[in-house]
C-alpha cells in the first residue's frame, strides 16, 4: 500500500477511536451546521476524521485502501492528497449549502474524501471494472459511478437512512472536477466517459434546489 494512503487511514483509526471513547471529543469536532457557521470552520475537516462506529469506518477504509492506491500510484503523493483534501472540502461545503437552513444537521465521515477519490480513479483507469452484489458480472465503473450519483441524488430527495447523501455528492463531483482541472487531458482522452459522468452532476447543478420541494 502506498505510505501516503496508509497514513490517511491511520489517522482516521486513530481519531475515529477517541470518537468512539469520548463523546465530547466526537462533539467537538464533529461536522454540525450551527457550529460552522458560527465560526468553528475547523469542522469541516475534522469531521472527516470521525466515524460512528467500526462497520462505518472500516467500509470507509477499504474503500480509500481500493481506489486509494490507484489515485496515489499513477499521480504520486502529493496530487493524491490534494484530490483527497479537496474532496472532503467539497462534500462539507455542498452538505453545508444544503443543510444551511438545519442547525441541528450533523455528520461524521471519510465518505465525501472517499467518494472524491473513487471518481478519480475512475478517471485515470476508465477500464477498471467492479464486481457489485448482486449482480454475477464485472460492470464498468463509470457504469457504477453515474449510478452512484443518481442514487445519491435521489438519495437526498427521499432523506434514505441514516447517510450524508449531500457529502457522497460534493465529494465525488470535487474529486472529478479536481482530477480534470489537474488533467485536463483526460477530457479529450475519455470523452464519452467523462461526459456520462457529467451528466448527473450538470442535472444536480441546475435542479438542485428542488431537491427539497
């Protein structure tokens, strides 16, 4: 595993962990609308750090140790990071924009960075293919990521589970737009491939706010 992946997923261990010993150090870094805007912008990427429980954390975890991997071992260490920071930027400000108007909202989790980082995998090895239960056959994943965005979104609209819909959403749509601003290359490279990606994300940018209505 590069040392660079493997860092970040240390220090999620590790403060995920004293999340789940002190409650008060979970509350005080956790991402909460209120609070944020209040002036503890700190959270925005604190709460990246923390999970609720094990299950969360180790989903989370083996999917930045997947995808991770390829991001950091075609680009190199510090463009990894950049997506991975940038996306995790990007998913808190879009749950903040969304949720601005719930004080009370809250989350924790890697999700929106992990998010950011699958859709740039995607981008730099659009021949990747991935094995979803239940289907029986390997699928293309821009084939999974387009569906990702489109159940997100709907996601959003039915409130489904206990999920930062919002973060999955601003995180995939800061890892792609990163990835293509570091790379523009890729566009011409990928066309199709990009341009079924954008898709969704156009959609969300122009109908967005009837999500709520």
């Amino acid at each position: 595993m590069n040392r660079f992946v493997l860092g970040v997923i240390i220090v999620n261990v590790l403060m995920s962990m004293k999340g789940f010993n002190e409650y008060s150090f979970l509350d005080k870094y956790k991402f909460q609308i209120g609070k944020i805007l209040s002036g503890e912008k700190v959270r925005m990427f604190t709460s990246g750090f923390l999970h609720v429980d094990w299950m969360h954390l180790i989903f989370n975890m083996y999917a930045l140790y997947l995808f991770g991997d390829i991001v950091a071992n075609i680009l190199g260490a510090t463009y990894f990071l950049i997506i991975y920071f940038g996306s995790l930027l990007a998913g808190n400000m879009y749950s903040l924009f969304y949720h601005k108007s719930e004080p009370y909202y809250s989350a924790v989790g890697a999700s929106g960075a992990v998010s950011g980082i699958l859709y740039s995998a995607i981008l730099l090895y659009p021949n990747m293919t991935l094995m979803m239960f239940p289907l029986p056959i390997p699928i293309p994943a821009y084939v999974f990521g387009v569906g990702y965005l489109l159940y997100s979104i709907y996601g959003m609209k039915k409130q489904l589970g206990n999920v930062g819909h919002s973060a999955h959403l601003g995180g995939a749509i800061g890892g792609f737009g990163i990835t293509l601003l570091l790379f523009p290359r890729l566009i011409l490279e990928h066309l199709l491939m990009v341009g079924l990606l954008a898709v969704p994300i156009v959609l969300l940018l122009l109908f967005g706010s009837k999500l709520k209505k």
